[in-house]
C-alpha cells in the first residue's frame, strides 16, 4: 500500500508540474496562434532532463565510506578544533542523487559533541547547476545551495544564504568541493564578512576506505 501511495503521489506531482507548465506556454502564446503545445514534444523534454548526465556519472564515483577531518574555526584568528567523523555515499533515486550520512564528533572550543548530518547532493539538469541540500543535529535548518564546477569537473564551488542567528539581515555561505583523488577529497566552508572577504570556518580532509 505504501509503495502505490508513493507512486500515486509522483505521479500527481508529475502531472501537476506538466500542467503548470502547460498553462504558462499557453498564456504566452495565447495572443499568438491559440494553439495547444504539443504535448508529446513537451513530454520528451521532461523526461530527457529526467534521465541522469555526465554530471551524475562523475557524483557516482563518490560512493563509498570516508574517513573525515574536520577542523573548525569559531572566528577569524582563533585557534583550530579538530573532531573526527565517517561518512557514507550512496546513489538514490536511479543515481540522480548522491545520499550522504555522517556521524562522529564536532569540537567547539575543545568541548565534543556527539554530531550527526545528512545530505543531498546532485545536479539540475534545468538550472544546469549543481544543488544540494544538508541537515544535521547542530541546528533546526536545512542549509540548501547550488553552484558550479571548474572545466575538470573535480571542483565545486556552491552558495547559500541563511538568517543571521546574531542579529538581522543574512549569511551568505561559500562551499567549496575538491575531488583531488579516486579516494581523496576536500571540502571548505567559507562566511562572508560585512566588508565582502572570506573568512574559512570549517574544512573537511576526506579519505574514502571503502568503495560501494
């Protein structure tokens, strides 16, 4: 029953999706020739920007079980935290996705804590962006982004903004993805500051030990 609720439900999405978009191409053409699109040629071009790219093949390599260093900086100047964690990549949704769990410590001013995240990670072949969307026990937010790779594909840069927890206006956040190996990566986390610089607070050292 579960899985024909689910099915039932993509498939109302689906069809919701198409007919707004519908809608909007026959608004625009409406003063025009009053014509219906066609809606096999409007299908088709769903379901090719559906279907995963080079960019989800390059994701996939990802998979596996990493090995993390995580070094924090509270603020510009302060002395570095270093905690441990593991995390584990998996494809989703027919490799459309990359599913990220992780689980170890977070240190702040030399006090751990127990942390625990969860990520999305993928490409949008509409916007032509990558996105990605993270959660974890650190907070109540789901920090979403999107950005873009360098010509080799190993680098990505993504941007987010959130609410400023100390007061108004936001945060704009800079991450940055750094695939230097089959089994090493990077990743930096960036705040900009109120005169536009970059303050790095975290980095990630990540060593894969597994290939799934």
């Amino acid at each position: 029953m579960k899985k024909i609720f689910k099915t039932l439900t993509s498939a109302a999405v689906l069809i919701g999706t198409t007919a707004l978009v519908t809608t909007q191409v026959v608004s625009q053409h409406d003063h025009q020739d009053h014509q219906r699109p066609d809606m096999n040629e409007m299908w088709e071009s769903w379901m090719k920007l559906a279907q995963p790219g080079a960019e989800h093949a390059r994701m996939a390599k990802q998979a596996g079980t990493w090995s993390q260093e995580n070094t924090h900086w509270m603020y510009p100047g302060a002395d570095p935290s270093v905690s441990h964690s593991t995390a584990t990549i998996k494809p989703i949704l027919g490799g459309r996705f990359m599913m990220e769990t992780s689980k170890g410590t977070f240190s702040i001013q030399g006090q751990d804590f127990p942390f625990e995240g969860f990520g999305l990670f993928g490409y949008d072949r509409l916007k032509e962006k990558h996105v990605y969307a993270w959660a974890d026990n650190m907070g109540t937010m789901i920090m979403i982004g999107e950005g873009t790779a360098d010509p080799t594909g190993n680098v990505i840069t993504y941007y987010s903004e959130f609410p400023n927890p100390m007061g108004e206006g936001t945060v704009r956040m800079k991450s940055v993805s750094h695939i230097s190996g089959d089994d090493k990566a990077t990743f930096e986390m960036y705040e900009q500051q109120p005169d536009g610089s970059w303050f790095r607070n975290m980095m990630i050292k990540a060593t894969r030990s597994n290939a799934n």
